[in-house]
C-alpha cells in the first residue's frame, strides 16, 4: 500500500563523489535541504562543499564509513532529515538500509526492502523472472565446483561463473574449457567474498558476441510502473561499463517495445517502485534474456534522462513521498540520441590501473548539447580508497551522428592534470570506425585493445586550443590554492555567497 503523502524538507545523501554532487543538485532545485555525510578521506570534498549541511561519519575505508548503517541513520536523525538517498553503491541495493531507515521513521528514496531482497540475489531474482515469463539465460545454481562441472557440460562450454550476491563485474569468471573449472571457481568465489561477504556463485550459458542493452524503469508505490526506454552498455572493461548511449545501435524500436514491456512486467511481479533497471544480454540474432536487476538508480542515467526530459531524481523523490507518477507509458518520448564516457583517474595502458593524486588543473567542456556531471575540482585529492571515477560526461543531439562529433569536441576540451585519466582512451574509442558505425559488442575493448590504448594523437591544428585550454585550467588552479587543505570550517569562507546564505538560512530554520 502506498504511504500517505508527505513533503520532505531535508534529504541526507549517504554517498560521496559526483551522484552525490548530482543529488544535491536536484534536492536544491526541489527546495529540499541537502545533508552530506564525509569519511576522513573525503573532508574537503566536492559534495561537501555543495551540500547545505555536512557531518563526518568515520575513517577513510568505506566499511568504517559509507558502509556504516547504523551511523548514517544516526546522523540523519540528530540532522533531523525527512529521507536518505543512497545514491548507488555502497548501501543501495542491501535491503537492510531501508528496514534501519524504516525502523527510525525516515524515509527511504528507493525501492522497498521486500523488492531488493526479491532481485538482490541473482539467483532468486533468476528464479522470480523465470516464473513471470522473463526470458532468462540457460543456468544453474552450484554448491560444489561438481556441481559446476556437471552444469557445465550439460549446458554446454563457454560458461559465466558469477557471485550471486554481485555486480560491478566482480566475482566473475569466463570458463572456455572443463579444464579451467576448477581455478575459476575459486577465483570467483574468493572475490565474491571480498566484494560482498558472501561467496556464492552460479553458472550461466555465456552468449557470444552480446549487447548489453539495459531498460530504466520507474514505478509509484500505487502499482503504475513504466519504462523509459534503453541504454547500450556494451562498452566495457573488466565487465564494467565505461561508455553507455541511447538508443542502442542494435536494437530496433520494436525490439526496445518488448524489452521495455517485459522490464515493466518483471517490476510489477515483484512489487516494485521507484527506478530501477533490467539489465539484458542481446544475442547477434536478436533473442535477448535477463541478467539482472539493479535496484537503484544507475550510474548511467544521464543519458535516459537528455532524450526523455525526465529528472530521475526528482522522481525517486516524489514516488518516496508517496506521490503517483505524472505520466503513463504512452506519454514519454524517446528524441535524439546521447552518450556518456565514464571519466575514471586510471591508466588503460597499465591494465585500466587506478591513478590516484592531487588534480593540479582541471577544465571542463561546455557548449551546446554538453552535460559534465563532476564531482572533482582543481586541488582536490583523488583518494585510493574509492572507485576512480571522477565525472560522467554526456552529450545529447538529434541524431547518432551528430552525438558522435559532439562527443568527439567535448573530449578534446576537456583537461585534467596531475592524475592519468582514460581520456585519451576516450578520444580513441569516439574515432574507431567500429564504434563509429554501432557495430561492438562486450568484447570490443579486449579486441580492440591495442588500437584503443596509448596516448592520444594532437593534431596540429589542435595545439594552439589546447594550449590554451591547459593555461585557463592552471589559472583555474592558482584560485584554488589551498582547498585541499581545507576543514569543512574552514570551508564556509570560501563557499560561494549565494550557497553560503543558503546555509545560514536553513541553520536559521527557515529550510
């Protein structure tokens, strides 16, 4: 049953980094209180400067932190927070967060606890899409590698052996031969249980040559669940996403349409509100089947949200306030297309290597068409304690191939010092003729790795805007000096006048 009706005046965002940055953005054009909570490491942080109110949870290491329930929903309470936003990561997908926010009497932005236990684990979710009619990919539960031997032959080589409690690409092994069994096995399982404390894995049929194609679904805690079309993920390293766009170059609009009815089907059989995405492998002849289910919004979201008009979070908030959906499938409307390149501080040429480090200059491309969704800042230290992603930058035109040409100019604008970044992969994966054309799959950076990686190539002509793209940035940087350094006391001096009015206002109790 849907809750009554509310208005939230004050959002804790229990995350870091740029979703966090993009929540604030939206709570504050909501006119919602935005509270932000900082690990050690993270003290003088993007997205602590932006929040309206700010508090420490812990030490630098996420299990002594951002993985603290307890602690986040203490803060939340002595904040007097109305609701948390988990972001993604981190709590997002674990069901306990909600039942502690639940317990507390504050609200949680996302999906009910019941609906992420149903698809949290990937072989209960299997199993509850099975029965809903979702196509799912040939597989099997395995307790022993006997087990997974047996399974194996009987589904027939190559196989995915994956953590069931997983994601992110971790706990995941590609096994070719009966012969590789064994070692994979106990590789997946022992990363399954560092990832996600449970070493649990299953086996699936590996599809060759496949599209990962997700479908963004949103529904209302009266039942109304809708789809807001695709996303191609098929770009990916180590089974992680690195660049996403709609629509798919592989799948028609008919094909979308029932992909999309399927997702809604699946959401309703298992009581589903808020946004969440079904994730699906799309076969070269066009069969497709369910992967899994992310319970939480995905770090990809932008793109769905340039060609719909939607804000996604500021649905998640209203559908948490209890307040229907402001549209039915037939109303939304797929235009243009967009693209978003993951910007990580990592080295592709060193195995996609982490790099953190200080930024010492940073400028960020603009223009027509262009979304840069940051959570750095010239100054500011990377930390090697979380995941290396420091923006999503996105563009949207009215066809592929003009989203292609602007993406192309944004990366060529876009600088950072200090760190190694993937930007270069970037600008070589925009210009692969492959690419290009929408022919790849989740194989292409591994087949394509020796054109992709390596430095970039500056064309003379480009020498002179890069030139001065870097002395802007280093000018950028000198008016950062000492940020770094900062404490969040110090902090309120150098925040910008309208953000720190903003502050004292809502201190005042007028928020």
């Amino acid at each position: 049953m849907p809750d009554s009706k509310r208005t939230f005046k004050k959002v804790l965002v229990a995350n870091r980094g740029e979703i966090a940055v993009r929540i604030t953005r939206t709570l504050r054009e909501m006119g919602i209180a935005a509270v932000a909570v900082y690990s050690d490491a993270d003290r003088a942080s993007l997205h602590v400067r932006l929040a309206d109110f700010a508090f420490p949870i812990g030490a630098a290491p996420a299990a002594e932190s951002y993985l603290r329930i307890d602690t986040i929903v203490s803060v939340a309470k002595k904040a007097g927070c109305d609701a948390i936003h988990p972001g993604y990561g981190f709590l997002s997908e674990n069901p306990a967060f909600p039942e502690a926010c639940e317990r507390a009497g504050i609200a949680f932005i996302g999906p009910p606890a019941s609906a992420m236990r149903a698809m949290g684990s990937k072989t209960a979710a299997r199993d509850a899409m099975a029965a809903a009619g979702v196509p799912i990919v040939p597989g099997s539960r395995c307790e022993t590698v006997l087990d997974a031997h047996g399974a194996a032959k009987a589904i027939g080589y190559p196989v995915m052996l994956k953590a069931a409690s997983g994601g992110g690409g971790k706990g995941m092994r590609l096994v070719a031969a009966d012969a590789e069994m064994a070692s994979a096995w106990e590789r997946a399982r022992s990363e399954a249980k560092k990832f996600f404390g449970d070493d649990a894995v299953y086996l699936e049929k590996a599809i060759p040559s496949p599209r990962h194609v997700e479908i963004q679904v949103l529904g209302d805690q009266a039942g109304n669940v809708v789809h807001a079309f695709e996303r191609d993920c098929s770009i990916q390293r180590r089974n992680q996403k690195v660049v996403e766009e709609t629509p798919s170059p592989g799948a028609s609009r008919e094909l979308v349409a029932r992909m999309g009815a399927i997702a809604v089907r699946g959401a309703k059989a298992v009581g589903y509100f808020s946004a969440g995405t079904f994730e699906f492998l799309l076969a070269e002849d066009g069969t497709f089947y369910f992967l899994e289910m992310n319970t939480r919004l995905q770090v990809e979201h932008p793109v769905t949200e340039l060609v719909t008009g939607l804000d996604l979070v500021r649905e998640m908030v209203r559908i948490a306030q209890g307040e229907p959906l402001g549209f039915v499938q037939d109303d939304l409307v797929a235009r243009g297309a967009a693209i978003e390149c993951r910007v990580y501080a990592e080295d592709p040429s060193r195995g996609f290597l982490p790099s953190p480090g200080v930024i010492e200059n940073l400028a960020v491309p603009s223009g027509p068409g262009v979304r840069d969704d940051g959570g750095v800042y010239a100054g500011c230290m990377v930390s090697s304690y979380y995941d290396p992603l420091l923006s999503k930058l996105s563009v949207w035109a009215a066809t592929r191939e003009r989203a292609v040409a602007r993406m192309r100019r944004a990366l060529s604008e876009y600088v950072v010092t200090g760190i190694r970044t993937n930007l270069a992969f970037h600008e070589k994966l925009l210009a692969h003729p492959a690419f290009v054309a929408g022919r790849y799959d989740t194989g292409f950076i591994e087949r394509c790795k020796d054109e992709l990686l390596g430095q970039p190539t500056v064309r003379p002509a480009q020498r002179d805007a890069l030139a001065a793209a870097i002395a802007v940035a280093a000018a950028r940087g000198e008016g950062a000096t000492g940020i770094a350094e900062a404490t969040i006391a110090e902090s309120r001096s150098r925040l910008s006048p309208w953000v720190a009015h903003h502050r004292a206002a809502l201190s005042r109790g007028r928020g």
